[in-house]
C-alpha cells in the first residue's frame, strides 16, 4: 500500500529511534556502500524496506533519516569516518562475528601451525579467509584482527606473542595488484558491473571508471588511483560487452554515457509494484514532481540521444506493464489531427459544437492545444461541453450564441492569439464582461433581455470551468441586469457620461 511521505518518513524514524535504544543490534545491520555519507556506508535499502514495511524506492530516498544509526555505530568504533566502504563494512562484519562466539568458541577458534598465537582463519570459513587477505591491503581490517588477537590475549586464551599484521599500508608497487584483483571480481559480477560509475578521461573512449569510485572501492588514495586508472579498463569492455555502457554512432560525451547508466540502472532495480507509483503525467514518468534522490537524471539529461533512447525504452516497458495508454495522443498531435480532419470537410457552427462537445473535459490536458488557425478553441471547447446541460436546440443555440459574444470580448482585451484558459481567466472575468454587456446595452447595440441571457450562459461556463482537474479556478459572481429598463445605470448622466463611468470601474478591476 502506497503510503504518503509524511507517514513513510515517520515509520522510518521510529524504527530508527528503537533500534538506538538497543545499539548491540547495530553490529547485525546490513551495510552497503553510500559515498553521500562521511563513512561510505548506509542500512541497504532492501533491508530498511523489508523492516519498514516500505517500497525499496522509498527507502532509497530516506537514507538521510537513517544516519543517526551510523552516527552511533561511529561512535561505538564500528564505523570510521574517512575509511573506505569496503573496509567500514568488513570491520562490521568481522566484529559481528567475533561478538556471537562464546568464551568456549574463542578458545577453540583454530590457530596457525607456524605461529600458535595467531587464529588460522581460513580453517573457519571462506568469508573469514577473505578477511585476512583484505587485511594485508586495508589498514582498517588490519587493525580490526589485531584487536581480536588482543581480546584473546586479555581473556588468556594466547600469549602476548602473537603476531601483528604486517605491512598495513602497502608499498605502492601492491597497489597495482590491489585495483587488478578488484578488476577480476568486478568483471565476473554483472550486479556488480551497474554500479560503476563513469567520467571523463583521456583514454580512446573519452571516459573510464570514475577515479573517486577506484578510490573508494579498493582503498587506496585518489592520486594513486588516478594513476593507475587505466588497469580499470577491462571493467569498461565488459560493461559494454553487456550494454550497461553503449557507445552511439558519431560524436558523443561522457555525461551522456553515464546518465543512461544511472537511468536504466535505477529503473531496472524498481520492483512492478514501485513502477505502478511512478508520477505520470501526459503519458509520461513526470520528472518535475520527482526529487533528485527519487530519480538520477535531470531533464536537462535528454538532451542527450542514448539517454532519450533509454527514456523511450523505459515508457515502452510501462507501456507492455499497462502503466501509460500506447494509443495517447499528446495535445500538438491531438490538435494536428482535428485540424487535418476539419480541412476534409466544411462544418456548420452546430457540426462544430458538437464535435467538441463529444471530447471529456475533465482535466486540463483535455482541452485542445490553441493555434493561429484555431486561437480560441479552448473557450468554444469549454462552451460546447456546457451546452450538453441542456437538452433544447433553443438552449444549446444560447450557448452558441454566448460563445460568439465571448469570443469577441476575449480578442478585444487579449487580440486574436492563441488563447490558452490557464494563463489568460482570472476571478474577475465574469465582472469585466458584464461591463462589455452593459455598454453594448448602452449604445443600444443589445437589449437587456439579450445581455441576460449571454451573461448566464457565460456564468454557467466558468462555473463549468471549475470542475476541471489541474486548474483550480474560480470566479466572482455578479448580479444580471434589470429587464424593465434598457440599462441598471441610473440616470441623469448622459450616454458618454455612463461610459466613462464604466471604464473607470473597469480598471478599477484590472
């Protein structure tokens, strides 16, 4: 069930407040890599969602509000801020394991045939013989089996003879071997292979993987990394090989490699039920009501030709899913048509009212898009759907007529350009028109009776007008005319005299 954000946000922070309440559960918190964040790492989304009770989406945009748990497993010493991801998340997972042995498990951890004080870790598991190769290239893992060693030695399970890990800091000739052997896991790891960000470089491509990223996934600094970025190369063949990275006829640029990665990256982890909540408007995932946290591309990004491509893929799998229609029809293409039908054939003013009469006016989208040929379209739009109110010729010829009369009093304010309702109708429109009636009334171009009846049917169109989605419209009411008397303005001033007065109540209202 879609939950909203204040309520999702709240959820979130409760379990996070429980869990600082018992921080011996923290060591058992599964952890993932999070550059945002001082020490790299965050609670997994799946996690954070399956605790929750949240999308994995949703929980992805609240990694802010789980900080504090890593702000308290820093402050137990699980955490270090500075180290890198991999290093942050090996130590937990190493004292994880080391706080679930009982004294009795300690004391029969094997030990290493050269060296009796030292614990043989590769005789406990795979996992536990992993973390004595990473010992010998991060300092962090390194230091963490020497704290074991000197627990052992404080419980009297060893002497104090044990040995320490050597060479903490590899000599920059290792460093080499520490980026090749991260190059050959990651290169036999498709999952793996999505997460490895790009940037530019001077290589033949124009782009490798992001410096910043080497850095941080083996451990090393951002100059040697930098220098030995070129031995990351057979990551980047392989991405391409599986069309994580694609390469586009003719010019191109990085930004554009790398954006269509993070797209279809972060599409690609969505669950059905996740693509379902997608903000759509006008077919279309709405990147505007979407936070960068929610969504990694701007619209700025489409400029690009690969990451449109992938724009165009994604819709055309919400399309398979039956998230967006496939028989949409934007308004430029809806308006097109109706105006190459229209050029088929003449139509008489009725013809005409009925034909947009029969389109739904429910949400602004419906209404057709206003051109040169057609510049007010949008207010016949709105007069025929409110002529079907009434079932009389008589009536619905009221509308017809009320519609002409509006039309002309629009081109006078506002000229004959295309006319869009949303950006020229406000709350005093009805107010001005009575004022056009009233002087027409005046020089005796219409008389009262005629005024009245255009003024109700344009009253019913604008309250018509506030039904539609999107628009939020309104108006203020104002009184008809006196039917008795060929005006409501009393006399004696004279016809000019009357006029004036109008116009100045006019802009009184401007």
């Amino acid at each position: 069930m879609k939950k909203d954000g204040i309520a999702t946000d709240q959820l979130v922070s409760t379990w996070v407040e429980g869990l600082l309440k018992s921080p011996n559960q923290l060591l058992s918190l599964p952890l993932s890599s999070h550059f945002k964040d001082p020490w790299g790492v965050n609670i997994t989304s799946k996690f954070l969602a399956k605790e929750t009770s949240i999308t994995v989406n949703e929980a992805d945009r609240r990694k802010h509000l789980t900080v504090p748990l890593i702000e308290k497993m820093a402050e137990m010493k699980v955490v270090v801020k500075g180290a890198s991801s991999r290093e942050n998340i090996t130590r937990q997972r190493i004292l994880y394991w080391y706080s679930n042995l009982s004294f009795s498990d300690k004391k029969n951890l094997p030990r290493l045939t050269k060296s009796i004080n030292n614990v043989c870790f590769k005789s406990i598991g795979h996992e536990q013989d992993y973390w004595n190769v990473l010992a010998t290239q991060y300092e962090l893992v390194a230091k963490t089996i020497d704290e074991i060693h000197e627990d052992l030695c404080r419980l009297g399970i060893i002497s104090a003879g044990f040995n320490k890990v050597e060479s903490r800091k590899r000599p920059i000739r290792d460093e080499a071997s520490a980026i090749l052997e991260w190059v050959s896991k990651t290169v036999r790891d498709t999952e793996a292979l999505w997460e490895v960000p790009t940037s530019k470089s001077d290589s033949a491509l124009g782009f490798g993987v992001s410096v910043q990223y080497i850095q941080r996934a083996v451990g090393i600094s951002y100059c040697t990394a930098q220098k030995y970025r070129f031995l990351t190369n057979p990551v980047i063949e392989k991405m391409i090989k599986e069309e994580i990275l694609v390469i586009p006829d003719g010019s191109y640029e990085a930004a554009g490699i790398e954006s269509r990665r993070k797209l279809l990256n972060w599409y690609r982890q969505l669950s059905e039920k996740e693509k379902h909540t997608l903000p759509i408007f006008g077919n279309k995932i709405s990147i505007g009501k979407m936070s960068s946290e929610q969504l990694p591309i701007t619209k700025a990004s489409l400029r690009f030709n690969v990451v449109r491509s992938a724009w165009d893929f994604i819709h055309k799998d919400l399309e398979k899913l039956g998230i967006i229609d496939p028989d949409y029809k934007s308004v430029a293409e809806r308006t097109s048509e109706a105006n190459v039908n229209r050029k088929n054939y003449s139509e008489s003013q009725i013809e005409r009212f009925h034909r947009l009469a029969a389109r739904e006016l429910n949400a602004a989208d419906d209404f057709f898009f206003p051109s040169k040929l057609e510049p007010f379209i949008q207010v016949e739009q709105l007069f025929a759907c409110t002529s079907k109110t009434v079932s009389s010729e008589s009536g619905k010829s009221n509308y017809r007529i009320a519609s002409n009369s509006f039309i002309y009093f629009l081109s006078e304010l506002y000229g004959n350009s295309p006319l869009k309702i949303v950006t020229v109708f406000d709350e005093h429109l009805l107010s001005r028109y009575r004022k056009y009636l009233e002087k027409k009334i005046i020089s005796k171009e219409i008389s009262s009776h005629h005024a009245n009846t255009a003024l109700s049917s344009v009253r019913k169109t604008l309250g018509r007008l506030t039904q539609v989605r999107d628009l939020e419209y309104n108006f203020f009411d104002i009184n008809g005319f006196a039917v008795s008397r060929e005006t409501d303005v009393k006399k004696p001033f004279t016809m000019n005299e009357r006029i004036q007065v109008l116009d100045a109540i006019e802009k009184g209202l401007c």
